[in-house]
C-alpha cells in the first residue's frame, strides 16, 4: 500500500469519520459524560457531608456515655473537634453533678413570709375559691 497525501480538508474530513466515527457524537458524549461527572460531584459531596454529620453524632453520644451527661442532651454538645466536645462535656458533667437531689417542691398550704405579697396570695386563694 503506498502513502497517498490528503490535499483536502473534505478528505481528511472523510479520514477521520472512517477512523474515529462523527466527530459531533463524539463532542455530544463528552458533553454528556461531564453533566454526569458533575452531578455524581454533587451527590458525593452531598454524601459525605451526611457520613460526617453521623459520625459528629456518634461521637457526641460516646462522650456523652463517657462523661455521664443523658443520651438526650448529647446533640447540645458544641464543639468541631473531639478535643473542643470533650471540653463541653466536662462543663456539662460539672453542672449536672452540681445539682444534687430533687427540685424542691412548693408547698400552697405554707404561708407566704412577704407580708408584701400577701395581698396577692390572699386574691390568689379567693380565685380558687379556698
């Protein structure tokens, strides 16, 4: 087979849809594939900050379990590292354990000391009809 130059642009035209097929297919794929590629970008992205969200909350349950703090306080925990949620609960522990006992309970039949709001726990008890 001996070489035969291409003079014209219509040959190699011709040349290179016998090679490589219609160019503009080609160009249609790549356009294609990039919409892929930046929508599968976007889910990824999307992903991973959905795996960081659960591990933020496992993490901030662990030290939770660790400090003694309940499981249901464990979101208020604040901080971006470990060291930062570690420091949080501590001062969440330290007040927690600064609560000792139960809440005192009010007691309606004790009689107000104020003399200055005993006006107002007079009306009070009229309303409720005691």
């Amino acid at each position: 087979m001996e070489f035969e130059p291409i003079n014209t642009q219509e040959e190699f035209d011709n040349q290179v849809r016998e090679l490589y097929g219609d160019v503009t297919d080609l160009q249609g794929q790549i356009t294609t594939l990039t919409g892929q590629r930046d929508a599968d970008a976007k889910t990824i992205a999307d992903l991973q900050s959905q795996v960081k969200g659960y591990q933020t909350t496992a993490l901030k349950q662990r030290i939770a379990r660790q400090k003694g703090i309940p499981a249901e306080m464990a979101d208020r925990l604040s901080g971006e590292t470990e060291k930062d949620l570690l420091a949080d609960a501590d001062v969440v522990a330290a007040m927690l354990k600064a609560v000792k006992g139960p809440a005192p309970l009010y007691d309606p039949d004790k009689k107000d000391p104020d003399a200055k709001n005993a006006h107002l726990t007079n009306l009070l008890h009229e309303l409720r009809g005691e």
